[in-house]
C-alpha cells in the first residue's frame, strides 16, 4: 500500500516500490566522469495513523549521476599490491638466508682468527725459549737443536701471521656487507643486552648478599642468634662459597657454642665446689641441668666425669647398693643404684638422656642393667 503526502510518494511496504518506479531504467554501474551520479534517494519518516505508527519512505530521483570509484580498478590496484608484498618478502627471505649463510661463515672464520691468534702466541712462546737457550746452553749440541727449535718456531710464527692476517681479512670483508653487517650488529646489541641483564642480576645478588649480612650482623649484636640464622640461610644457599657469608657464619657457631659452653662452665665450677664442701647432691642437681647437646667433646667429657664422680660420693654417703652407669652414648648417661639390700636399682641421676630417664625411675629391663657397668670414681675430678 503506499500514499502521496505533499508532492512524496509514501510507502507502507517495500513491495509496492516497483509500482512507482521503473527498475530497469536505473543505472547498471557507476558513471565514467566526475559529474554527481543519478541514483534513486529513500528518505525513511515515521507516518503516524490513528490504529499504529508506520514508516514511510519518500523516493526522489537526482538529476545528476554521484561519483562512485570503478571497483574493478580498486581490485586492480589491490592485486597489483599484493604481488608486489609477494616479491618482496620472496626477495626478504632471500636476503634472510644469504645473510644466515654469510653469518656462518664469518662465525667459522672468527673462531680460526682465534685459533691462530693462540698458535702464534705459542710460537712466539717457542721462539723467545729456543733462542734464549740458543744463546745460554752449555753444550754445543744443546745450542744447535735450540738453533734448529728457534727456526722451526719463527717459520711456524710467521705462517700463524699470515693465516691470522687472511682471516682476519676475509672476516672483515664479510662484516662490510650490508646485511650480515645488520645480523652481526643485532647479535651484539643481543649479546649486549644480555652482558647488561646478567650484570644487573649480579648488581642485585651482591646488593642482596651485603644487606642480609648487614641484618644478620645486626642481630647478632642484639643477641638474636635464631633470627640471625633466619637471616643467613637463604644466603648459605645462593652464596655457599662467599668469604664474608662464611666468617658471619662462624660468628653464629661460636655464640651458640659460648651460650651452651658458658653455663656448662659455671656448673662445673659450682659442682667442684659442692663436691669439696662433700655435698654432692648439689653438685649432681647442677650438672644435671647442664645442656650437652652443642657442648664441645672436650667441655662435655669434664661434665660427665664430674657427675660420674659426685654420683659415687652420693652413693657412699647414703648408702646406697650395687651402684651401675648406663652409658650407650658418649658423655651421655644415667646412674643407677640401690636404696636398700631388697629394693629395685632406680635411677639416682641422668645426663644429657631424654626425658623418660627421670630421678627415682625404677628400672627392671634387664637389658638396660646387662649393659649397665659399675659406677667407678674417675681417677681425676678435673
């Protein structure tokens, strides 16, 4: 259905628009001058009626053609681009390959260069010992193969010039043109680049290395030895061969070994003196409480033998039977004994044993009292 609304054919349905226009009149193409081209024009307005809302289209017709590009010679230019892309990356992937091979090339004249730079050296080396010998030998037999040797060398000094003088050339021939020039200056800024990331890399490990010390120097000052330890082991890992990592190191082992030795020290000399003032369950109750683990051998054994000693004494001042020392582990131990003629042995004091062995334990395992030996006073208290 369509319409007429001032001088303009209204449309209701895309149907009816071969009914006000000839379809085969339009033009076929696009125009061959630069005149506008004739070309039909819809205008889309909503037209309003009393039951709902349409829209129309309005159709007039231009006078003049409008300029439209000949597709085909877009197409044309398109084609003509693209062959010329074609070529192109052909005549790249050529350069490409040449430049592979002439880098190669120059990759295998470099390392010999290198090679004769090496052999002449040597028979310099050669040359500069047979001459001096030449010049210094006692015999004049040992003179003559010198003489012979410093030949040999300066002919051997001279073809190493030659061969490195040649290389050297070529090499230099090959790095002039244009594109093994661009490969080999891209493979130094590469290598460049990766010289400037692994110095960075070391930068940052030194940095590191020196700012852990530092904190860890810092808590051991503070006496923080586990922080310090905290601190440490990481870098032990990344830098287990460092002199300064290896010298904080040991400053960490000597505090810890001073914080078991210097309270092992102190019972020691409070349990001497308990046991010459004969009161030796003093001198066991401060021995007992001393930490062996960490102790040095040395230190550890002077405990153990002044315990051994002051649990005998405890024993013949009160009485006590059949004492044995339980021992598996070096200056490690438990005495045991007898209160009475009819009573089990028991465990009268323990070093450096674990927690089980307590003071009173009575012990029936006869496997534990099989591998017991007499309790012996030490020949010295030391």
């Amino acid at each position: 259905m369509s319409s007429t609304r001032n001088g303009a054919v209204i449309l209701k349905s895309f149907a009816d628009l071969p009914l006000h226009i000839d379809l085969d009149s339009l033009p076929t193409g696009p125009s061959d001058t630069d005149e506008p081209g004739s070309i039909a024009q819809l205008n889309l307005a909503p037209a309003n009626s009393d039951d709902h809302q349409e829209t129309a289209v309005s159709i007039s017709l231009a006078s003049q053609p409008l300029p439209l590009q000949d597709l085909a010679s877009v197409i044309a230019q398109l084609a003509s681009l693209s062959n010329s892309l074609e070529l192109a990356a052909r005549e790249d992937a050529r350069a490409r390959e040449q430049a592979t091979i002439e880098l190669a090339r120059y990759q295998t004249l470099a390392a010999e260069r290198r090679e004769a730079e090496r052999a002449l050296a040597e028979a310099r080396e050669v040359r500069t010992a047979a001459e001096l010998l030449s010049s210094q030998a006692f015999t004049e037999e040992a003179r003559a193969q010198a003489a012979r040797n410093a030949a040999v060398a300066r002919a051997a000094e001279l073809a190493c010039t030659e061969l490195l003088a040649e290389r050297t050339r070529a090499a230099d021939e090959l790095s002039s043109r244009p594109h093994l020039a661009r490969v080999i200056a891209d493979q130094r800024r590469r290598e460049q680049e990766q010289a400037e990331a692994a110095g960075r890399a070391e930068d940052e490990r030194t940095a590191r290395l020196a700012q852990g010390l530092a904190a860890a120097r810092a808590e051991l000052a503070d006496g923080n030895l586990d922080e310090a330890r905290r601190l440490l082991a990481p870098l032990t890992r990344d830098f287990p061969t460092n002199d300064q990592l290896q010298s904080v190191l040991d400053t960490v082992r000597w505090q810890a070994q001073q914080l078991v030795v210097a309270p092992a020290q102190t019972a020691l000399h409070d349990a001497r003196r308990a046991l010459r003032e004969s009161v030796p369950e003093r001198a066991i109750g401060r021995l007992a409480d001393v930490q062996m683990h960490g102790l040095p051998d040395d230190r550890a054994r002077q405990v153990f033998g002044v315990w051994s000693n002051a649990c005998y004494q405890f024993v013949q001042q009160h009485g006590w039977l059949e004492p044995l020392r339980y021992s598996i582990v070096t200056s490690r131990g438990a005495v045991l004994a007898k209160p009475t003629a009819e009573a089990p042995h028991q465990v009268l004091s323990a070093l450096g044993m674990a927690r089980d062995w307590f003071v009173g334990k009575v012990i029936t395992d006869s496997a534990v009292l099989d591998a017991a030996r007499p309790l012996r006073p030490p020949k010295t208290t030391s």
